[in-house]
C-alpha cells in the first residue's frame, strides 16, 4: 500500500498554503484535502499539484509499503 512520509497538509502551511487558500484558488479539491487528512493516498492529478506546491518529488511524499496495514494514523519521518 502507499503511505505518506510527511505530514502533507503541515508542509504546505509551512509554504503558506492554508486548506482556505487551497480551496479558494482551487489548488486543490476538497476531495483531496480530506482524503488526505484521513491519510488515504490522492490521486495521480492531486499528487502532481502537491509535488508542484511543495516543489518536491512523489517519491519524498508517498512510499510504497509491502504487507503492512495502517489505519488512519500518519508515521512522520518513514523512510520506507
């Protein structure tokens, strides 16, 4: 499964972007923010815009995790 290495929606308040300022500019649908807030991955589009605002790589946001189930808990600083 894919699990996220940040904390997504804390990195982009770091760089400014508010989940107000996302869904404003419409940055980012409100899917996407409560998908991420639940830590369930986004989809291919809202990872491309994440890795555009954040200005890094998929790979420094998602990991791949074979055989482990996580349920709704985000472990910072995994380094898969």
């Amino acid at each position: 499964m894919f699990a996220y290495k940040i904390d997504v929606l804390d990195e982009l308040k770091k760089k400014g972007y508010t989940t107000s300022r996302m869904r404003n500019e419409k940055l980012l649908g409100e899917n996407a923010i409560q998908s991420i807030r639940r830590n369930e991955v986004v989809g291919i589009i809202a990872l491309e815009k994440i890795c555009g605002l954040l200005e890094m790589q998929p790979g420094d946001i998602i990991c791949y995790e074979k055989d482990q189930v996580r349920l709704f808990e985000i472990d910072r600083g995994r380094n898969c």
